[in-house]
C-alpha cells in the first residue's frame, strides 16, 4: 500500500451515515461513490454513499 487515508467506516461505506463527517441520521442524500482497494491486484470497490446536504455544501466551497 502506498496511500494512508483513513478508511471509512461501515456505516459510511453502507450509505447510513454522512461520509463526510460520519454521523448517523439527519438528511442523508446521494454524495457520490467511494472507491475502496481491497488488496493488491483486485479490483476496488465501488459504494453508493451519502451525506448531509450542508456537509456537502462546505466540501463545495472549501476550494
Ligand atoms: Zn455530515
């Protein structure tokens, strides 16, 4: 492995909480897809995941 991001959680990875800050319940809505690599050589896997409108409104304009 070459990279060291944090792994996101279960919970996150099965769209039931935010991916952005990573807390359960409140609006969750469709925020893209996170790509995680399972080991070398195979094929990462792609998850649906969610979060808050206003998380992903900060992430929007923090560029
Ligand atoms: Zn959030």
């Amino acid at each position: 492995m070459t990279t060291h991001q944090p792994e996101p959680s279960r919970a996150q990875l099965q769209a039931k909480a935010c991916i952005r800050c990573g807390r359960e319940g409140g609006e969750l809505v469709p925020a893209g897809h996170v790509y995680t690599s399972t080991s070398e050589g195979q094929a990462p896997l792609g998850w649906a995941v969610v979060a808050h409108p206003k998380c992903i409104t900060i992430e929007e304009t923090a560029c």
